[in-house]
C-alpha cells in the first residue's frame, strides 16, 4: 500500500522525517548546495592506462565521475530517496541522467541520456552503456522518448495541450503519471549531471525541481590546473570542481558529509571502479573517512 510504480512507500520514517515534507513540501525550498574540487593526478592515470589498450570508446574523467557517484548512491542507500506529495520513497532502482549535445552549435538538437544501473555493474559495464546509448543519441534523426512525447503535445493547438499538459502535472504531483511519459524523464532519475567541462564553462549551481523525483543535481566544471593546499603549501594540480544541489530532507547533514567524502575517496583511488558498485569500503577506510 502506498507504493510506486518506482518506488517504495517508507513507512516506518523517524518523527523529524515524517513530518518535514507537511512543513516544507517543496523540494525547490530545501536544497542544499555542496561545493569541492577534486585532484586529478590519480584519475588522469588511471585513465591513461584504461586507454592504453586503444578502445574504440576512450574512458574519459565524466565516466569516472558518474562510475563513481552511481557506487557512492549503491552503497549510502538514503542517497536514493526522494519526497513526493509529502511522503518518502526509496527507489526501485538507481540511475543516471544527462543532456547530450547532438552537435555544438547554436542550433544543434539536445537528447537525453538515462543509465539504468546495477549493483554489480564496474565502470566497464557503465562505459559499455554509455557507449551504446551515445552511438545512438548522436544520430541527429533520433529523438528519445520523454522529448518526443514533448513534441506531440508542442504540435496539438495550445488550447487541446495546454489543459492536457496541466492534467499530468497534477498526476505528477499525486504519483499517478504512466511510466512511459516519464522514462527517460532525467528529473525522474536518482542523480541528474550537467557536464559544463564539455562546453568550456566552470562548474555552477543548478536548482533541483518540483517536477519529478530527482534529489540529486551534479554540476560538473571544466579540468585544469587549480590551486591545492598541501603541507601549508599551495601546489598547483589538474583538478576539476564539482557541484551539489541536494534535498536536504532526505538525510541529515552527517549523512551527506560521509558521502560526499566517500565520493571524493572513490575519486582519488579510481582503481576502486573496477570493483562491483556494491563492494563495500573496509571499516577501517570508511571510519577514517
């Protein structure tokens, strides 16, 4: 009872958590924002040498980083719960979504890329997917579902559309939206990026949104050389910064502290992506975390 076509209702929350989504329903109004640059030294060797076997698809830093927030989620479980009409839910599955540019210009077509994880996928695994679906996604016909449903609903005169468009969003909101409207839908995944590096820009701030399940937003700025504190000295590294927007009822702040920290670990021993997503971290690493 109570449970979604995505999702499990919890039933058993603590007090605070039950009643937080009737104080604060909106997930807008409760977003945490998280910011850290991560040392690239260990990631761009250990990509070098990924690569060095010549693969037709490169492994590149934007796999690593999703390899490695998809195992962080596997493992710190509450990182996979969203509110919805006032009410959590822990998901069925966890997954992976972002905008692709089909061409780099000022006219080229956007698409939307959703990874479907396992618990035992390795970054192998991710990168065969991705590989897959961009095959796909950079073939200027294709449109994925979520837009193509989108466009149906842009060619119908505004005044059939308009009240159609507003009936879903209130099925949305109540839980009742049919699966296919929204199955490529990246505001209905676990973690949502934008891979800003890709277009030249620096990492920024994204908002989360009412609209779906999504609590969970990574922005991710271009490499370079930045600025690293080591020993009282600064010491200029390739790094990366990257951005978090979270919804702040669905853990405490310790929580999301672990986490993120676990996700920087993940990041500095990226020889740990090729392990299952589910393999535990050591109790003596995860205490020292």
């Amino acid at each position: 009872m109570g449970d979604r076509f995505d999702a499990k209702y919890l039933k058993d929350t603590d007090s605070m958590h039950f009643i937080m989504p009737f104080m604060f329903p909106n997930r807008c109004d409760n977003e945490t924002f998280f910011s850290f640059k991560i040392d690239l030294t260990r990631v761009n060797e250990y990509i070098a040498k990924k690569n060095a076997d010549h693969p037709e698809y490169k492994y590149n830093l934007f796999q690593c980083l999703i390899a490695a927030t998809l195992k962080t989620i596997t493992l710190r479980s509450k990182l996979s719960i969203f509110i919805h009409d006032r009410k959590m839910y822990k998901r069925n599955e966890i997954s992976a979504a972002f905008t692709v540019k089909q061409e780099f210009s000022d006219d080229g077509g956007e698409v939307l890329a959703f990874i479907h994880s396992k618990p035992d996928w390795t970054i192998d695994d991710l990168h065969n997917e991705l590989h897959r679906q961009l095959l796909k996604l950079k073939n200027k016909s294709y449109v994925d579902e979520s837009t193509g449903v989108m466009d149906k609903f842009n060619k119908l005169p505004k005044f059939i559309s308009r009240p159609i468009i507003s009936a879903i969003c209130g099925l949305e909101k109540k839980g009742m939206i049919l699966p296919a409207l929204v199955e490529t839908d990246p505001y209905h995944s676990t973690v949502n990026f934008a891979n800003l590096g890709s277009i030249g820009l620096p990492s920024g701030y994204h908002h989360l949104t009412n609209w779906g399940t999504t609590s969970l937003f990574i922005v991710v700025g271009k490499a370079g050389r930045m600025p690293f504190y080591e020993n009282d000295q600064v010491v200029f590294k390739d790094g990366v910064e990257l951005n978090m927007t979270v919804d702040e009822r669905i853990a405490d702040g310790y929580y999301f502290s672990k986490s993120m920290k676990i996700l920087q670990y993940f990041l500095q021993n990226p020889e740990l992506l090729d392990r299952p997503f589910n393999e535990k971290l050591s109790d003596e690493v995860f205490r020292s975390l």
